[in-house]
C-alpha cells in the first residue's frame, strides 16, 4: 500500500467511524470515557514500556534532556491522564444544544442545534500525554480524530491510543473503533498527504510552536484553526491604581513566563512612567527578569537599576516576539490611544489588558483592542478554558473563524438547522 | 508599482479601515448606507455608462447572450440594488451583540461579544449587483471588504464602488474610503497575490460555480467558507402522506431548478414506489424535467411514461451532480437507513428533506442527515436568508467551521471575550 493509499483509507475510516459517534448517546460517551482513564491507568506498564522504547531511542538520536523530559511517562503523569480523561466525563455533552429556535410566518419550525463537527485532524509536538487529553476531547464532542504526535512518541501515542479503543470496546460493543486513530507512520510527507483529504477532514488543529503551525498552514487544504503565539500585553494608563498596576503586570510576566497568555510587552503611559516603571523594574529585576525597552522607559529604568539587573534596548522585532522567558519589553506611550495601536501592530491578537480607573480609557480599550481576550483591571494569565469555566480545554484560538481564544468542547462543534414543517411549499 | 506591491496596499488599506469602521455607530452605519442607496439611483446615468462600455467590450470578445444579460445593468437592475441596499440599512446591527456572560468564582467578569470578522475577500463571476449587495452586507457588520468581480464587469463594479464611496463620505467625514475596495487589475494573479495576505486579510468568500470555489481554495492561504454545490435529497418515506410527497418532491424541483437549494435527485422507500412514483412522474414530465432512474424506479415510471417524457437510466456520476436544470434522478431505496447513506455519501450536505408521518423515522433522518439543512414535510427550497429570517443573505455555506448553512449579517461576525475585574491575578 503507497502512503497515500495509506492515509487515505485512514481518512475514510475516520468519516465512517465518525457517523457512527455522532449517534452515541452521553451516557454511552461517558460509559466509554471511564473506561478508558481506568484503562490508561490498569494498563500502565505496557504504556510505559511504549514509552521506555521511544525515550531509548530519542536519547540515542541526541535528543535534549529538556525533549526527553516532555517525552516521559511516569506513574505521575500517567495517573494525570486518566483524571483528565475522567474530568472530560463528567463535563456536559456540547452535542444537541439548541443555538437558536424560530418560527416562520408559514408555520415551519426552525431549529439550530449544535453537532460534531466531523473529522478532526490534530498534529502536536512531543508531549504523548496530549494524545489522551485530544482523544477524550474528540470524542467527547463526538468527532472522529486522527492523531499525528512527535516522531520520537509513536510508540507512547500508539499504546495509549490502543488501550483506550480497547477499553471502550469492551464498554461498549457499538463502539466505533476508527474514531481515534494514530497515523502510523512518521513520513513528512504523511502530514501533507492528510491534510489534503478534503473530503474526509473537516478541520485540523495543529498544536506547537510557530514553525509547526506555519508549515502545517502552508500545506493545508482543510481548514486550520490556528494558535499562532501569544504576545500579550499590559498598558498601565495614566489613571491606573499604581498598586493593582504592579501586581497584575508582575502577575501576567512571572507567575508562568512560558506559557502563551503570560505578557510580553509592558506599555506605560508617559505621564506615570516615572513614578511607576521603577516599582516594576526592582521587583522584575528581583525575579531576574531581563528588561528590553525603549528610550523613554530606559533612562526611567536606569537610574534605579539594582546590581545585576539587565537593561537592553528594545528592537523594534523585539515587540513582534514571543519570548516564553524571563525578558520583559517596556514601551512608554501617549495616552492609550497610542497603546491601542501599538498591541493592534506588534500583538498576535491574543490577550491584553488595560490597568485604569478611567472607565472611558477602558472602554475605548475593550473596543478598539481586536483580540480574542481583552482585560479591565485583571492579569492576561486568565486565558484558558479551565479559567473561563470551560473545563479542559483543546487549544486557544488566534483565528477568527470558528471558536476564537479557548477553545473546550462546545468550541469543537459545529451546527445544523432543523426544518419541522407539515407541507410547507416555496412560493 | 508592481502586482504584488499593489495588492499588498490594497490588504493594508482594508485592515486600516477595518480599524476605524469597527468603531462606527449603529446610526452612522445606516446614515451611510441610505446614502449609498440614494447614489445608486441618483448616479444611475454614470453606472449605467460604464456598464455600457463593459457591454461592448464583452459583446465583442463574443460572450454568449446570457452572460451579457448577467452582465448588464438597466434601470431596473439598479433599483433593485439600491433597494438591496436600504433593507441592509434597516437590519439590526450583528456588531456588539451579548453572546454569552459568566462571573468566574473569582469575580473576573466575562462578556462574550459579537465584533466584525475584520477584512473579508469577496470573489465572483460576472453580475454586477453583486457589488453593491456584498459592499452593504460587509459595511453593516463593520467588516472591510475587497471585492473581485468578473473581468468582464470591472467598470460597472468600480463605478458602482466609487459613487457608493463618494456618498457615503459626503454622509460621514470620518467614512474609512478603503473599507470599500475594488481589485483595479484583471490579472489573473491578482487572486493568488489577494489570498496570500494571511496578515491582512481573515476571510475570502467565493461566490460562483464548483470550478472557481475549488479554484480559490486551492491557492488560498486564508481562511476560506464555500458553498460548493447544492445536491440536495427529497425522501419519500413509506409512512409518507403521498399527496404531501408530490407537492413538495415538485416545489423542490420545478418552482426555480436553476438554484442551489432545488432538489437533483428523489429518493422513494420502495414500499410506496409502485404508488407513488406514476403520481409524481407524470407531473414532472408534465414540466418536461427529464427523469435519469435506477432500475428499480425506472420499470415503475416506464409503464405510465407519457409522450415526450424523457426517461433515462442514472450512472452512479448523476447521483453527484448539481443539474440546476430540469432533470432529476430518481431512485428506490429499502428504507430510511439506505435513504440516509445516500444523501451522507452522494450528497453536498446543502439541503435535504425527509416526508414522513413516522416521527421515529423522521427523528433518525434529522440526527443521521448530515447537512446544513434537514426538513421534516417541508421543501427544500427554504435553504436561505431571506426565509430564515436573517434579512439579506452573502451565501450560503457547505462548511462546518464558521458559518454554515443560509449566511446572514451574523454570520459576518466573529467575536471576542471581556474580562472586567478588580485587580484579579491568576494563582
């Protein structure tokens, strides 16, 4: 069989096994999900043994130790999969929700019930955990997902992925075994070769860094969700609380610096730059971190300056990027008209925040910012499914097509329209 | 200036724009539109001008009469337009809807809001009322749009662009001039040039045959919403009250068969077939709609085929044909399952519609359809804006992300989530 043979019978099986999940009932979906996290766990020592074979492997292609550690499975991790396969349980059903409901003057009912969306495609890095975690979302949301993990984890995705299809069959003999399937092979080519199957692939969501979503948007003949990166901002306006300004900025840079929502780009109106941008440098300083900024910030930064504290000139390239690090860029502006502007240029339409009591600066802010979270008086750390009580969440959203920002599973459905009529006619 | 350098400007024009028409009034939005409507009418000599000279060139490279007639504007045409437009005046504005609303047990506030999609790429074949129907629909939701009309009608469409612009600015200094585009250039290239624009421009929707969606979303690199084609299903269910059956199998073919939502093939549940399909042919060969039958059906139609019919046997290609012409396929199938796996796999998953007194029946059809629109007795030829009671329509979409099904002035939004707090950090 060629690859593309290959792929695309994966991509057949998918959409048939897919008709079939739409029509599971939530309890048959939950009754499967159970068992499934118990199997993740009674089946552990095969799983590990997966894994044990891919970390030898990866450690003797020369893989980082940073890689190998994202690779490993432990009892830990493992008992962390299947709470997180439990958690999706006992989340609602996102199918058969009815969106919308009307009635026509010709009597026909109308009705906008949400529906899987079909065959999803998600291509990650190589955490293997992902694999439970997109599996359970998938199906819980009644789609049928094909899985293309880091080349280094096939045999870790491919045990979890059997032990889970397994688990669920015993549950469940009606179940579908097709609606969660490894793609077998790490050719490149195969990724290409998927996401060209355009009349079994609804959607693909890759997930990873910025050159994987970009080659995977490159080659793509389905549609993508995208999460391009996220450089979020904080603008601390002239009439902030200097207080709540200090603790939401060292918030939004230091509680979790690698991740997506933390800030990148402190923005400080002229007229509080001085009383304000030295607070905020001795206490980033004190958490070591390194501090870009511009002319303006700079001469304010310089002179308290602590022992050790690291102060650069800001590029303007160092405002398009997303460091995931200690470093911090700081930008004096006029008035939040000019912040404004700045996040619409330099963001990736992610998260921002406003720090002001001026209830007419915040809302020309809210308005005018165009991204998928925009903040009052609150950190930009709080983008996330779990945070904006979705419960587990598949991804965050930097398109504006289909789901924007975080994305749990209502966000991995689509809809249909129901037509309930007795012989109504188009005249 | 070179072709990539132009339509470079003409993304970055639309994106600014976009900026400053997305913080434009309900009020300023319909003051702008009722003065665009006026233009049309009032400026109707100009515009009728330039289509002229488009009649001529195209009369010379020897298009056929009915794309001359597609392609030409009389008084008639332009107040139907100017019309057009003044009902998008008078629709509620899509922008700054309350989508959804939670208080986080942390206080953090969120709203979840309707916002324009932000640059939308408009491409279509050769009718130029397209022009001023598009222009209005993205103006109202606050959307920038750049519009590639047929080459064949690039004077009519900048004319009719270029006094909608003047009045609207004449109405509203701060009109954003370029929220309103038209690519100046007949260039083939122009397209693919257009559709590379992933940090200008968020959306492109085709309007046209099979051939120029599938054209654009080949070189698209932004997100593309289609509407393939429209091979939409009537099923006559053996529980179906056959008079009904008759009058809607005939409403969806014959009350206008050269549109999307007409139906290309009749499937009937053998049990009725014998009674059924006689009733339903002669009326059909009655309006000279040529039948194209599997074998089962086409013994029964056989016998009662009056003179002139025309009765042919369907090759499996005919099943997935959009005919928008007077020619149906026609067959028997054992049930509502074998109906079901018909439409999900020759089907476009446009529009389809089950006749039935049997609720089991008629509930397994809309769960298991999987199609933007499923009717219980009801014709399909309700698929559509107007009759869903959206106001105007952009399209109808065959995806499943984003829109789907009849697109209205909602279905032009995006959205986006605010945060209003008192100083909340994540923890």
């Amino acid at each position: 069989m060629t690859l593309t043979e290959q792929i695309t019978r994966l991509g057949r099986q998918a959409r048939e096994a897919s008709r079939a999940l739409a029509q599971l009932t939530t309890a048959q979906k939950s009754a499967c999900l159970l068992a499934m996290a118990d199997a993740i766990e009674s089946d552990r020592a095969p799983i590990e043994q997966a894994n044990h074979l891919d970390m030898e492997a990866a450690a003797e292609t020369g893989l980082s130790a940073a890689m190998l550690d994202r690779l490993k499975l432990d009892d830990k991790r493992i008992a962390d999969m299947a709470r997180g396969v439990r958690e999706v349980a006992a989340l609602p059903d996102p199918v058969g929700r009815i969106l919308d409901e009307r009635t026509r003057p010709n009597g026909l009912r109308l009705q906008k019930i949400s529906t899987p969306i079909g065959v999803v495609v998600i291509i990650y890095e190589s955490r293997p955990n992902v694999t439970a975690d997109a599996a359970s979302l998938c199906f819980k949301s009644g789609n049928a997902v094909i899985l293309r993990g880091g080349k280094e984890a096939l045999r870790s995705n491919q045990a979890i992925a059997h032990f889970m299809i397994a688990a669920a069959a015993r549950q469940l003999p009606a179940f579908p075994a097709h609606c969660i399937q490894i793609v077998p092979t790490t050719e490149r080519e195969a990724v290409r070769e998927l996401l060209s199957l355009t009349q079994y692939v609804d959607l693909c969501m890759p997930r990873g860094g910025e050159g994987l979503i970009r080659a995977v948007t490159e080659v793509s003949k389905v549609p993508v969700i995208k999460h391009f990166k996220g450089v979020c901002h904080v603008f601390v306006d002239a009439d902030a609380d200097l207080k709540m300004a200090e603790e939401i900025a060292f918030n939004a840079k230091c509680q979790r610096p690698a991740v997506c929502n933390a800030m990148e780009t402190l923005l400080v109106d002229r007229a509080v730059a001085p009383s304000f941008l030295p607070l905020i440098g001795r206490r980033l300083q004190a958490r070591r971190v390194e501090l870009r900024a511009d002319e303006a910030s700079r001469q304010i930064l310089q002179a308290g300056l602590a022992a050790g504290g690291v102060l650069k000139t800001a590029s303007e390239q160092d405002y398009f990027t997303e460091y995931n690090d200690c470093i911090l860029n700081v930008r004096v502006v006029d008035g939040v008209g000019q912040a404004i502007d700045h996040i619409n240029h330099y963001g990736s339409a992610h998260s921002d925040s406003i720090v002001t009591a001026n209830e007419t600066h915040a809302r020309e802010f809210l308005a005018r910012v165009d991204s998928a979270a925009v903040y009052w008086n609150a950190s930009t750390r709080f983008t996330d499914g779990a945070e904006f009580g979705m419960g587990a969440e598949i991804g965050i959203s930097t398109d504006k097509i289909g789901a924007r920002g975080p994305m749990g599973l209502e966000e991995l459905t689509s809809y249909k329209w129901l037509g309930f009529g007795n012989g109504q006619l188009r005249t």
